[in-house]
C-alpha cells in the first residue's frame, strides 16, 4: 500500500478527481458517443470523471518497487488508450473497458518478462478468448472487488485520519504511535502483540494495556475532532 506521503505529490489530481465524479451510465453513454464521433471535449471529459479508476488501480501495483506517481502516469496512458478504442455501441460500461487497457500498461510497466504478439497490446481484442479456455477477455474482466472510487474514498479517508492523529503523536508515546501504526491502520496482516512486545523489551500484556487505553484515547479525540471538522 502507498503511503501518505506519496499522495501528497498527487493533492492536485486527488482534487480533480473529487471535481469530477464517475457518471452514470447514462450520461457516461452520452458523453462515450461524442468522443467516439470526435469531439475532443468528450475525450477529456471521459478522461476526467474516470481518473480515480486509474489511482485506484495503481494502487494495487504500488508494492512492486515503483513511485505511485509513476504508476498514476502509466494507467493514464491506458486510459487514454481506452478512450480511442471504446465502442459505446456494444453495451458494456466504459469503466470495465478501460480497467482492462489501464492495467495492461501498469502489468507492462512493472514486469520485466517479454511480451508475446498475441499479448501486444496494439494488436490485442477483447473479443478473442482466452487460450485454452471459452472465455473471453471482455468476459474475464469483471471485477469482484470493491469499486474504484469506493477504493478511493477508503484511500483518502485512511490519508485523513493518519493527519488527524499524526498531531497527537508525541504525547502519545512511541509504544502508542507504533500500536496505532501497526495494528489499528493496517488492513492486512497487523503487527502482533508479542511482536511489538519482542521489538520494546515489554510484555505482551503490557502491550495489550497501551493498546486499551489508546484506544480509548482515540475513541475521545477522533469524536472531538469531527465535531470541529
């Protein structure tokens, strides 16, 4: 998972993204028939209210040892690439299209393994099937997973709530902050109580203790801070 201070160097797309929300089929189908008949108002709108799939996909490539913003760059092409190929006449949304050709040119940037001409994304169509299998490649791309922009919204609100905390820091204490960090903001796989315990020299109870007490400290602080907010 990327971390804060990686989208601090993408606030300027972060709030574009917010200006610019997903469409509705509807209006999605609207604007994907200008840009397929040339209006290249319709091709950046289509761009526009369709980037935080791109950071949200970019995401998931972010643990493979390059900068997000790299990353955010490659999945634009795809995008971009997906806007020129798109026939909104066939029925499927825009969106799954697209999160075919944003991560093929995130799996080409990160790989290093050659791609084969039957894999060369100038020549490739979604219509084609998987070989040794009946399924099409438009057919394998649906997505069980949570949303982009749900996937983003988490993104941000995870950003958010690290700045709130990160101003009760100090008096918080390192065994604190490091329980907070570990444990209470990681989705998977969170530190232990006897690791973090093993790492300070304490016991696994003791931990435990600190971990209650923050927990409390941060139920009072976080209800303080969105009555501010």
């Amino acid at each position: 998972m990327a971390g804060t201070a990686e989208f601090k160097d993408l606030r300027f797309l972060l709030g574009t993204i917010r200006r610019h929300p997903p469409f509705d089929r509807e209006a999605e189908l609207q604007v994907a028939r200008a840009a397929r008949q040339g209006s290249a108002r319709a091709r950046d709108q289509l761009i526009l209210h369709n980037l935080a799939l791109v950071v949200a996909t970019a995401v998931r490539f972010a643990n493979r040892g390059q900068r997000l913003e790299d990353l955010v760059q490659e999945g634009i092409c795809g995008l971009i690439k997906a806007v020129e190929k798109f026939e909104p006449e066939r029925g499927y949304r825009f969106g799954t299209y697209a999160l075919w050709w944003i991560r093929a040119y995130l799996v080409r940037s990160t790989t290093t393994r050659a791609w084969s001409r039957d894999t060369d994304m100038r020549d490739v169509s979604l219509d084609e099937n998987i070989p040794g299998t009946d399924t099409s490649r438009l057919d394998a791309l649906v997505d069980e997973g949570p949303l982009p922009e749900e996937t983003l919204a988490k993104i941000e609100e995870r950003r958010q709530l690290r700045a709130a905390l990160s101003r009760v820091q100090k008096p918080m204490g390192p065994v604190a902050w490091e329980i907070v960090t570990s444990r209470l903001l990681e989705d998977e796989e969170p530190r232990t109580l006897r690791e973090i315990g093993e790492a300070r020299g304490i016991s696994r109870e003791r931990v435990r203790q600190i971990e209650n007490s923050t927990r409390a400290m941060l139920a009072r602080y976080l209800a303080s801070f969105e009555e501010a907010a």
